[in-house]
C-alpha cells in the first residue's frame, strides 16, 4: 500500500532546471558555470561531439551552444544534430558568438536556435535570456478550462502545443507556441518588432534584433501558411510590423 502522503510531492522543492554549456574555450565555460551555477545544474562539453553525447545521456532543459570550435563540428553543425535527433530536438538552444554579422545570428535562428548572444556580453544579459527561455519551455501552469483557442481558421492547442490548419496538425516549438498564442488572442492588431522582442522574448525597450522576430515569423509561417512566402494568415505590414487577420485571405 502507497502510504506517501499526497501533498509530499509537492512540499518538495523542484530540481534546479538542468543547462549544459558546449563550448571549446575553458575559462568562458568556467567563468560562466561558477556564475550560473547557484542556480541551475549545469554540466560541460568541450566540443560539439562531446556535447551531442552528453546531451542524450542528461537531456537538459537547455544547450548553451558557442559557434566557433574547432574541428569538423561548429556551433551551427552540433545544432543541425540536436536537432535532427527525435529525442533532442526539443531542447532550446541559446548560441554564443563572436560573430555579430547578420549572416551568422541568421544561420543560428535557421538552424532552430531560441536565441542568439554575441561576445562579449553581459552576464546580466546572459541571465535575462537563460530565464525567458526556460520560462517558455515550462509547461504552461495556467491553462485555461478549454483547452482550445481558435481564431482566423486555425486551432491552437494549450496541452499538445500543436496547431490545426486547413492542411493539417503541426507542432510547434514552444516560443512558435507563445508568438502564435500572442496573435490570436490579439486578432486584427499590427505588432512592430520591438513589441514581440519585449512580450515573447522579455527583452528590455530598445534591445533585441528584429532578425530574432523575423526568423521565427518565417519559421511559423512554414507550419501554418499553405504557402509561407505568400501568406494568408501573419501578414507582414511594411514598416510597421506583423498581423494575424481576422479573416484569412483565400
């Protein structure tokens, strides 16, 4: 007979969110896990196949991946990895780099990372990120009764994280979840970058890349548009931002 009394579970402190940093530069890693550390469990890799293997053995909660490292496998291949791996492919990825061209902070978001941090940066900064994403992976805690919300012809899901369209069941990663969330409950209203970096992302006023907004627009507009480069639904309002219509062109 189970005799553990029913509250125990919940009297009990949650585990410290679990992080592991790949990145071949020792003291960076250091210096960051002697901060960071207080806080989250965090474990190391050296190199991206390092990385890739410990990343199935522990299944973090989150990868900080840094771009550059020598050898066959970048940032920006370990990615593609983690990614294409069915039981990895979930986990967000914040990169590291010391690149700041466009290029690169656009190949990290094509690559499916959740954000993009260049060197050097604050730690504050890196704190701020680790935060909002972890808080975006989180199962939603306040789920509404229903567990439905529709607008615009398409069908969001709150416990599957999955959108219907008129071409089908897609699932979405959680900050495509939170964006796509976002328009449909504000229908008909137009959206400028800087809003979504602040609301989505938690970004302060007047810091983030509108690329960030751009990349995962495109991104949802690939699981919920039947031709993403003409879309119906999250339409692009030229210098002024982004809308979910009301009612869908056809």
């Amino acid at each position: 007979m189970n005799t553990t009394h029913p509250n125990a579970q919940t009297d009990q402190k949650m585990p410290q969110p679990q992080i592991l940093i790949i990145d071949d530069e020792e003291p960076l890693g250091n210096a960051i896990t002697r901060i960071l550390r207080q806080n989250y469990r965090l474990a190391t890799a050296n190199s991206g196949a390092e990385g890739l293997k410990k990343a199935r053995q522990i299944k973090p909660d989150l990868i900080i991946l840094d771009v550059l490292m020598p050898g066959g496998m970048d940032g920006f291949a370990t990615g593609r990895e983690l990614k294409n791996d069915p039981l990895l492919k979930s986990i967000p990825i914040l990169y590291l780099s010391g690149l700041s061209d466009i290029e690169a902070k656009i190949t990290g978001l094509e690559v499916g990372a959740d954000d993009f941090l260049t060197k050097p940066f604050d730690i504050r900064e890196l704190r701020l990120r680790i935060k909002a994403i972890l808080r975006r992976n989180i199962p939603h805690q306040k789920q509404p009764s229903e567990p439905l919300i529709k607008q615009s012809g398409l069908s969001l899901n709150y416990e599957t994280f999955q959108v219907t369209t008129q071409t089908g069941v897609r699932r979405l990663t959680p900050i495509e979840f939170d964006l796509l969330h976002y328009f449909m409950i504000h229908p008909g209203k137009v959206f400028a970058s800087e809003q979504l970096l602040q609301k989505i992302w938690d970004y302060p006023p007047g810091t983030g890349s509108p690329d960030l907004v751009r990349m995962h627009v495109k991104n949802l507009r690939k699981k919920i548009e039947p031709d993403p480069k003409n879309p119906t639904h999250l339409k692009t309002i030229p210098r002024r931002g982004y809308i979910l219509l009301l009612n869908p062109e056809q």
